[in-house]
C-alpha cells in the first residue's frame, strides 16, 4: 500500500509506462481518504462551516488539487497502458452512465502485455 502510494508521487508528471492495478487503486483510495480527512479536520478546526476553512486556505487547496489532479490524469494514463489501451480511452467517461461503467471496467482488467513498458 505504501510502496504504490509512493510510486504515484515518484510519477507525478510520468505520462508514458504502466501502473498496475494495486498501484492504481491504493494511491485512488488514499488520496480520497486523505481528502476527506483533512476536509473533516478544517471543517472541525472552523466550527463546521467549509466557506471560512476554504477562505483562509484557498490558494494552497488549489494548488494541491491541481498536483493532485495532474498526477492521477498521469497514473489513469499508465494504468491504461498496463491494459493495453491508448490513454485516449479516457474520454470514454463523456459518455454519461455507460462511459463511466466501461471506464471502471478497463481500471479493473489485469494487466496485459503491451509496447508501454
């Protein structure tokens, strides 16, 4: 668990290559978990109310969802790879309900052999 969420910070901007699937889904569980953690947390710090939390810690929140960001965009790149897909498959989630569950679908396959190694 660790050594998977390590490896998706080592690979922030790595857009080529693959992930496996324990990579993929422990660095997507942690930094959910992570989030809503420190969302609890501000809350609390702030007497429940999010807009004086946000309001004081703004610009460094958007700065680190967008790393964030950046860096599971590049991880669902390489974990597509590993199944052998073009990262072009991530617009398959536009696609309202089904885009979403074939989405899934491709993150749940094993990995494959393929030329992103």
């Amino acid at each position: 668990m660790i050594s998977s969420y390590k490896k998706f910070w080592s690979n922030l901007f790595n857009f080529s290559g693959t992930a496996s699937r324990s990579e993929y889904w422990w660095a997507i569980i942690l930094n959910y978990v992570l989030g809503f953690i420190i969302l609890m947390i501000g809350s609390a710090m702030f007497d429940g109310s999010a807009d004086i939390f946000y309001s004081y810690f703004s610009r460094p929140i958007v700065i680190i969802t967008a790393i964030i960001w950046i860096g599971t965009l590049s991880l669902r790149f390489r974990r597509l790879h590993d199944t052998n897909h073009s990262a072009w498959w991530l617009l398959i989630e536009f696609v309202p309900v089904i885009g979403t569950i074939w989405y899934l679908i491709l993150m749940i396959m094993p990995t494959k052999s393929n030329g992103w190694q």
